[in-house]
C-alpha cells in the first residue's frame, strides 16, 4: 500500500491499491483526483488508463502517480 505519496502535480496522495484487476485500479485513481478537488482531469486520466493493453494501464498510473506502490 502507498502513503503520502505524490502525484505528478505536486497534490499529496494516500492511496492504496490491494486488487490488480484493472477495474479497481481506474477507480482508486479516479477517488484519489475527486478526493483531491480535481474533477476536470478524471475524464482525462480515465482515457489515458483504458487506452492500452494493462502494461498500459499500470504505465499510465505510475505517470498521474509516479509514487504509488501495488500491494503484493
């Protein structure tokens, strides 16, 4: 699980990702923007996750949250 991490600008983020079914990832992304007042890019952020193949996915999340850690 991650804890205080940061997103790529600069918002602190606390999130945790326990499931690698791709569902769930999109997801605790989308809370974490919502969460942190940045409505506008969820759309943006959704797109850029579902756009690949989930090397794309999981590439796509380390670059909106360059910090995060998957729990094994």
């Amino acid at each position: 699980m991650a804890q205080g991490l940061e997103s790529t600008k600069g918002h602190p983020m606390a999130i945790s990702i326990t499931d690698g079914n791709a569902f769930a990832i999109i997801g605790a992304g989308r809370r974490e923007l919502e969460k942190q007042g940045r409505r506008d890019e969820v759309a943006t952020f959704t797109a850029e996750m579902t756009a690949g193949d989930y090397d794309h996915l999981l590439q796509t999340l380390l670059k909106w949250f360059p910090e995060v850690e998957l729990a094994k």
